[in-house]
C-alpha cells in the first residue's frame, strides 16, 4: 500500500497592500482583524482542517510584525518565516522557500490576503486525481475574471500571459476568478529560479509544454473575497457584527490575543453611516461607511480638505474612495466637549475655558464664510434658508408634537402661521458658514486646539443658529450664567451690535431646539435608536425658557424677533417631559 502524499502549506504574506493605504503603512494586509483572528491565522485554520501541519510563511512588507505575531501563537514551531529583503514575487516566494516545499509531494499556496471558507479537502483530491502540475481554485467574480478555461475544465490562458485568440480560447471556454489558493506538485520548483517572478509563468510554460496539465477547481457555496479595499474590509466586519450566524465558519478558528490592529465598532450616534476605530500600539484611524444613496459624502471630503488646510478643526482625510462612499480619517480621540462636562470632576475653570474656546473658534470658522465661497463651493453649495427652516419646523411637527407626544389636531392645526413667521424672521439673518450641528458630542479637544467631527452638513446659514446650538445642547444643561457669558462673548465678536446679535441668536435658538426635538423623536421612534428620547426633557426645558425669554421682549420688536408665538408658546409651557 503506497503511503499517503506528504503536504506542506505556504502562506504568502509578502505583499504591500498598497489598495488598502494607509492602514497597511501601519500593519501588514495578513495581519487585519477578521473576527476575532487575523487573515493569516485565517489561513492556518484553513490548513488545519486538512491535517496540513508544516507551514511556510515568506514575508517582506513589515515582515517583522508577522514574524513576531508566528512567534507569539502556542503553535509556533510549526511554522518556518522565509523573510525577503527584496520583494520576490508569488514565484519568488517559491524559490525562497524551495528546500522547505521540496521535501513535500505537493503543497498548498494560500494567499495571506484573502479570506475564504473552502474545504481544502475536495480541492487537494481534484488534484490527487488529476496529478497535473496545479490545480487552482476559482470563483466567479465578473468583475476580476481572467483565468480562461477550455471546453474540459482546464486552465487554457492567464490573461497578461501573451496575446488572447481564436486558437488558444475556443467558443465554449470562459472565464473565472483565481482566488489566490491552489496545490502544486513539487516539480513545479525545477521551473522557478531566483530573483522576482510570478508564479504565472511557469505555469504557462508548464501549460505549453503539457496542455491540461493546469487544472481548475470550481465550487460554489463556500465565501472568498480578497478585502482589497477599505470598502470590502467595512462591509465583511460589518456583515460578522450583524449577521454571525453567516459567518460561523469563522468560529473555527481560535481566537487571537495578540492583534497587532483592532477594529473597534462606534455606536451611539443618530446617522445611519457606520464607524470603526482602527488602532494599532501607535497609530490610530475613523473608518466611515455611508450608504449608497448618501449624498453628503462628496460633500465631506471638499468640506474636511478645506476646513483642515485652514486650522478650522477638521480631521485630516486619510483616504478617500466616492464610489464606495468609504473615508478613512484622523482619530480625534475622545476627549468631547460632551464627556468634559458630563464628568463631575472636572474643574469648573477648566470647563468654563473649554466653552470660550470653542466660542472663540465658532467665531474663526464663520470668518471665513468669503473664503469658502472662494475655494470650496460644496461648502457653500447649501443653505439653511426659509424653506428648509420651514422643513425644520414640519419635521418637530410631524416627530415630536404628532409622532412623540401624539397630540390631537386641535393641539398643533394653528401653529403653521408662526413657523411661517419664525422662519422668515431666522432666514433674514447675516448668512454664515454653518456646521448646523454644533453641539458638545461634536466638539473635540487635541492637542489644545478645537477639533470638529460631523462636519458633512457645513453650509451657509443663520448667524445665531449654531451658538445657540452649542449653549442650548440638550447634552449639557449649561448654567443660566455661564449660557450669558457664552452669548456675549460671542456678540461682542461679531461686526454687528451685540443686542442685535442676541436677538437673533433667540429666534435662531427657538428653531434650532425644534429641529432637534424633531430628531429626538424620528430616532427614537422611526429608527428604534431609543437612547436619543431621554434627551428630550432638556431640549423641552431649553424650549420653554426661550419662548419665555421672547414673551419678556419689548412690544416694539426688531426684525430679528419674531411676532409672539402665542400658540406654540401655550403648548410648549404645558408639557411636562
């Protein structure tokens, strides 16, 4: 009886993953997070479940952290690192390794950056059976097919591997995906010498010389994909985080303590983008995922490119993919406006000096409302003027009055007159670049500097619109006096009178709490995010104090206040949230 084929593992982890820059400036592509493990580990859970025990490993791109990560597996001594202090190439990378892969019958090359759930088993029997010189597992990817079989199932042509005719593909051949996993015969080595190479060539010298020896294998039903972009790497995390039972195969392999990057998911917002944290030991990364129909997103990377070449607190645009709507930008950590107020042990003086600060940086960023006519016109593209203040107003309408508090018609039917009268009032202030939400959740701190995330709805707008934003944050119950202060500052650095400034930033406020409790509602409701009804009491007291403060103003009122909101005033003094 013939003793069973003895098989080795190569796993090629060479590669500079340059489709996935920056992050693989910082880790190399084999070592991403995939679940719980990486994709090389990946790999070895693959080779596992065929009993391959004897695994190579080349290396080049930051081969040092893939060294140590092997080193740091219990099953260490497995494994044999071939480092290439050039990079060699797929066929190279056999060279290199010849000694190890020599003292096998056959071996199975897995791509270190490829993610797949086949069961090696099925393909390394085609290949028993067939006992060609490769036998290479493809797939169907429209998009990427280049493998050309003829009629019996036989690799015929590689594209880029000489010219495409008549001869050498006939009417009933087509074309596959090779998904970066095949097994080879030891006798492919006698044709690769040293230097770089493809692994392609000599396969097609092995295809002339013997035509049907290069034979493919094609199953369905089993998961492949290359995450070759920041895009596919989003959406297969996203896909594990959401529906795991999808991905149970994953489960197979052991999870890894040592992940050189974690991929950490970020909730608690109200958009319907995802976010992640990607961090390694010293470098750190947002990764956003908006959804196709997502028509902010050109405006974001203009917006973020303009705001952060002016100092005006946008994270740095790392990367930037607008088919994919996928962006990938500088961590502004977590050090919110938000979390400083909220914490009680924050020194009153320190938090009082954030608020001017960020005051003082509201008043830099409209300054350069002429100069982001001039050079960004995406962000001066949109405007929150009387029709979209009216849409504001129909939004707390519909969200909150009818949608949150249901209340009869009889409650809301005589309110449309004073939204009318509001927006045409908020609409007639001085137009300026508007981040339209400004509250302390946006609001970061690096470095002593102001830093803003959310910027994708920058836009002109209402001059009193975004303070009030900031000093009437239903996130943050700000002291009577301190909410003063704040309001001052702010007119006295306006070029128009402060009470003048402060009448607007009334009506503007008026509106802006309105908006906001519109969304409280719709989120909380309409897209079960029910976090955002609990801060819907403050918003309510915010409102009540304001039409307070409009009921107290003089009967002869400037143009920037509007008529008494008689009928809102009267529902909104009721409610007891």
């Amino acid at each position: 009886m013939a003793p069973d084929p003895i098989i080795r593992g190569l796993i090629l982890a060479a590669g500079f993953g340059t489709r996935l820059a920056p992050i693989t400036g910082h880790v190399p592509k084999p070592l991403l997070p995939v679940g719980n493990a990486t994709l090389l580990d990946h790999a070895v859970a693959a080779f596992d479940g065929v009993g391959i025990r004897e695994i190579a490993v080349n290396s080049h791109h930051l081969g040092a952290m893939i060294g140590e990560h092997i080193r740091l597996r219990a099953d260490a001594s497995r494994f044999t690192v071939f480092p290439e202090t050039v990079i060699l190439g797929t066929g190279g990378a056999l060279y290199g390794a010849r000694e190890f892969l020599g003292e096998a019958d056959y071996f199975v090359v897995f791509n270190g950056d490829v993610l797949c759930d086949v069961d090696l088993t099925d393909l390394i029997n085609a290949h028993l059976k067939n006992k060609g010189l490769a036998t290479l597992l493809l797939v169907d990817r429209p998009q990427f097919n280049t493998v050309h079989l003829g009629a019996d199932g036989s690799i015929i042509h590689f594209q880029g591997a000489g010219p495409l005719t008549s001869e050498n593909l006939p009417d009933d051949g087509n074309a596959l995906t090779y998904c970066g996993i095949g097994v080879f015969s030891r006798c492919i080595l006698d044709d690769i010498g040293p230097g770089f190479s493809s692994l392609i060539a000599p396969l097609v010298r092995g295809m002339v010389a013997d035509p049907g020896c290069v034979n493919a294998f094609v199953s369905g039903g089993f998961f492949w994909d290359d995450l070759g972009t920041l895009s596919r790497l989003l959406e297969v995390s996203q896909g594990i985080s959401e529906h795991s039972a999808d991905f149970a195969w994953l489960q197979k392999t052991l999870d890894c303590n040592n992940l050189p990057l974690k991929m950490t998911r970020i909730t608690g917002h109200g958009s319907d983008r995802h976010f992640w944290r990607l961090a390694t030991s010293d470098w750190s990364a947002i990764a956003m995922q908006s959804p196709p129909d997502d028509q902010d997103f050109p405006h974001q990377v203009a917006i973020a490119n303009f705001l952060q070449s002016h100092d005006l607190g946008s994270a740095t645009v790392l990367s930037a993919d607008e088919d994919a709507k996928v962006m990938l930008m500088e961590d502004l950590g977590q050090a919110s406006l938000y979390l400083l107020a909220r914490n009680p042990g924050t020194p009153k003086r320190m938090l009082v000096d954030r608020y001017r600060q960020v005051v003082d940086h509201l008043l830099r960023l409209q300054s350069f409302t002429d100069v982001a006519k001039a050079e960004c016109p995406l962000a001066v593209e949109r405007c929150l003027d009387e029709e979209t203040l009216l849409w504001e107003t129909a939004y707390f309408l519909e969200n909150f009055l009818k949608g949150h508090l249901q209340l009869p018609k009889g409650q809301w039917e005589n309110l449309a007159s004073e939204f009318e009268a509001l927006a045409g009032c908020v609409a007639g202030q001085p137009l300026v670049l508007l981040h339209r939400d400004f509250q302390s959740q946006n609001i970061h701190f690096r470095d002593g500097k102001v830093r803003l995330v959310d910027i994708q709805g920058l836009r002109l707008g209402p001059l009193g619109y975004d303070i009030m934003s900031l000093v009437m944050d239903p996130y943050v119950a700000l002291p009577v006096e301190l909410t003063d202060e704040l309001l001052d500052r702010f007119a006295s650095g306006c070029d128009l009178p402060p009470g003048e400034v402060r009448q607007m930033a009334l009506a503007a406020g008026l509106q802006r709490l309105m908006q906001a409790l519109g969304a409280y509602g719709f989120l909380g409701h309409r897209k079960g995010k029910v976090e955002f009804l609990t801060c819907i009491p403050q918003a309510v007291a915010n409102l009540q104090f304001l039409l307070e403060q409009l009921a107290g103003q003089p009967a002869e009122r400037s143009r920037w206040i509007p008529k008494p909101l008689g009928h809102l005033t009267e529902l909104i003094l009721s409610l007891e949230c």
